[in-house]
C-alpha cells in the first residue's frame, strides 16, 4: 500500500474556502430575502412581482440554504481528515522515538 502524503495547509485552506463559500450562500439567501421583501412591498406588483417572490423564496433561497449546509459538511470533513491525518502521525512517530 503506499504512503499517504498530506499538505496540512492546503488542506486547511480548503477547509477555509469551504468555510468562505458557505458564508458567501448565507449572505446571497439574505440578500434575496431582502429583495423578496422590497418586491411584496410593491416594488414589482401583479402577477410578475408575486412569481418573482415565489420563485426566489421557495426555490432560490432553499437551494443557496442547501449549498451553505453542503459546504460546511466538506469544510467539517476537510477538518477531520486533516485531524485524523495529524493525530496518525504523531502515534506513528512516536513508535520510533
């Protein structure tokens, strides 16, 4: 089997750009929460400003929501591997001190 080789900062970087993203939907969903709200209140009238609102509110909005929660699983995962990794080399090297 061979070695495994980590870059332990690439791997936390990862792990931030992951992090950075997720933050980055929940301000996207905020924002068009605030323009759903600036359509209802008459911004866009009729039927156009109503779908508008729909769409965004039901199918925008839960779909960045979704991706933020995806992004913080993989930055969560990033982390373990990396603790896992760190925590295997360290019991590793210490059976030859």
């Amino acid at each position: 089997m061979p070695d495994v080789k980590m870059n332990y900062d690439m791997m936390e970087e990862m792990s931030r750009a992951f992090s950075d993203g997720a933050n980055q939907m929940e301000e996207v969903a905020k924002s068009m929460q605030n323009v759903a709200k600036l359509l209802e209140d008459g911004a866009l009238l009729g039927l156009a400003g109503d779908r508008l609102v729909d769409v965004m509110r039901n199918k925008h909005i839960p779909k960045c929501l979704g991706l933020k929660s995806k992004l913080e699983e993989l930055s969560g995962d990033i982390l373990g591997a990396l603790t896992d990794e760190r925590d295997g080399d360290k019991e590793a090297a210490s059976r030859f001190k």
